[in-house]
C-alpha cells in the first residue's frame, strides 16, 4: 500500500536497495554548474498519525533549513500498526535553487523512506543513506514515546535530537536518552526572541529588586502553545535563581504554569511580591506584540514590544546548533 507521505511529498520512487545510486544519478543529470556541500545529515522522523499535508509544511521548513545549512535530508515516515509489515518503499528527490552568493545553482538532496517496525535492518539501512563523517541531527516530528522508543540507543549518535513539546507533550522527553543534554525543544528554540526581548527589560532593574519578597511566579497558555510556556517558566526561574544567588539570598516562590491567559493573549507571566509590588508581561496580536509592566521600575508604565515568536526554519536552526 503507498504511503500517503510519500506520495505527497516530491521525488521519483526507487528501489530501496537502489537510492543511493539513484542519488548519484540525480547529481549528475544536474550538471556541474549545481554545488554539492554537505555540513551535516537531518533525519526528519515521521509518526504513523502525521498527515501529508503537516508532513509537507515541515519537508518544505527542512529545505529551508538545508539551503542556509547544506546537508542531507533523510525523511522516515512510519506505516500505522496495521501495515507494519508491508514492504518499504523509497523516493529520491534534489531540488535545486539559485543561490546568488555564489551566483550559481545549489541543491539540496533528499532520501525519503516509507518503514514498518523499528529494528536493527532498519536501523542499519538509514545508517548507510548518512553521509559519513558528518554530524547527524534527528528532528521526530509528531513522533509519540512509543514510535521513538526503539530508536533511543541509535539516537547516541545525533547531534541533536529535536522534538516540539507543545506537540508531542512531556512523554518523549522522559524518554531515557543515552545522551539527555543533546535533546532540543523546538517551542523553546522559538521563544528565543521573547527571552531576548524580556531579558534586555530585566536587565535594567537591580537583581534585589527582582527577587525581594517574591512570593509566586506564574506563565499562562493558549491552546497549542504548553512547550513556549514550560520553556518561558524554566528560563524565569533560572534567571531568578541567579539574580538570588547575586543578592546572597534564596528563591522561595512557587512556580505554576496554566492554560487560562488573559482574554487575548497568547502567553502571559505574572510575578507577585510580598508587598503588593507586581510584574506583568502579556504577549498578545497573534504572538507578535508583548506589554510588559512592573511596578518596581523606576517608570512604572507599560512598556510594548514588538517581538514574535521564531519561524519554523529559524527555530529549526536555533535547536540544531545552540
């Protein structure tokens, strides 16, 4: 039975057996004139209930990755448990643009593979579609804790492996990863501006009086967005802790994270102090426009923020590299 993900995304089917020389035969009727590069491999990882069209958007967010970061593509789509034990399917695919820095024609080359159960054979095949002797970054789109579990001793060889929380929720990342510090959380990659935005405002006000008699720090959500908010609380509690250890005192408050933002907002974070003093921060207008105010500032006004969450590709090369 075809693979929905396969038929959908581009490319000329082939047989697995045979992809690499079909990749091979694919440069050369490019002619010299395109450039071949590679920096790294990204195995982008399909679950059983990603559908074509989610599968599409993030094929496309991944060519845009590879034009700014050359490398090889390598797409896995898992077959749903009913048709796990039909045969693999394979589809080789180079797309090709102008690259007007080196004023020529640049490509960036894709193997696509349709698979049943996870095991050794399979594990094997994709470890020879990897160029050798260049870093492997894993990105498990829509991908659950059950389909990434047989993975987890070849994920040991990753780079990175990367995966969207505010998608696949808290499970996958309590998988026991051989290398837990090389696991990236795209919803956080993409709050990187937030942090930098609400970071520089901060950055104004004297540690004490960020921690004084701090008695509850809460970020609230929009629907979809679970990742951003887990992310933004983490970050505020180990900027607070820091600015603690600063003053030589302790950081007592309790950390909550909610679902319930104010009307209109897509993120919220809201600090209370023992003395009535009070922190706010609201990003709202579909994620690009934040107010922020505290009432310890020396202007105690609200202040506003042009800031937006990152792009796919952006966020996708922020969790790759940092």
């Amino acid at each position: 039975m075809p693979h929905p993900i396969l038929d959908a995304l581009p490319g000329f089917p082939v047989k697995v057996s045979g992809a690499l020389h079909a990749l091979d035969k694919a440069w050369a009727d490019e002619g010299e004139e395109a450039a071949r590069a590679s920096q790294m491999n990204l195995v982008l990882m399909f679950g059983a209930q990603v559908s074509a069209a989610d599968a599409q958007a993030r094929f496309d967010e991944a060519v845009l990755f590879a034009q700014r970061y050359p490398c090889r593509l390598v797409v896995l789509a898992a077959r749903p448990a009913g048709h796990a034990e039909e045969a693999p399917e394979a589809k080789v695919n180079v797309v090709c643009f102008f690259d007007p820095a080196r004023r020529g024609k640049r490509c960036c080359e894709a193997l696509l593979l349709a698979h049943g159960r996870p095991g050794p054979e399979l594990e094997s095949l994709v470890s020879t579609w990897l160029e050798g002797d260049l870093p492997t970054n894993l990105w498990a789109h829509g991908v659950t804790a059950e389909e990434l579990a047989p993975w987890l001793s070849w994920t040991g060889r990753c780079r990175r492996v990367i995966a969207d929380r505010s998608l696949v929720g808290d499970a996958v990342f309590s998988l026991p990863f051989p290398r837990p510090e090389q696991v990236r959380d795209l919803s956080v990659a993409r709050c990187l501006p937030v942090r930098q935005a609400l970071g520089q405002f901060l950055a104004a006000h004297a540690p004490s009086d960020l921690v004084r008699g701090l008695r509850k720090v809460s970020v609230s959500h929009g629907g979809g967005l679970r990742g951003e908010a887990a992310g933004l609380l983490a970050w505020m509690k180990g900027c607070l802790t820091h600015c603690a250890g600063l003053t030589r005192s302790h950081v007592t408050a309790d950390f909550t994270l909610s679902e319930a933002p104010p009307a209109g907002d897509n993120l919220a974070a809201e600090w209370n102090f023992e003395d009535g003093s009070r922190f706010s921060w609201e990003h709202a207008d579909k994620g690009t426009q934040a107010r922020i105010s505290f009432t310890r500032a020396k202007e105690a006004g609200t202040v506003t923020q042009r800031v937006a969450l990152m792009g796919p590709a952006e966020a996708l090369s922020e969790a790759v590299f940092f």
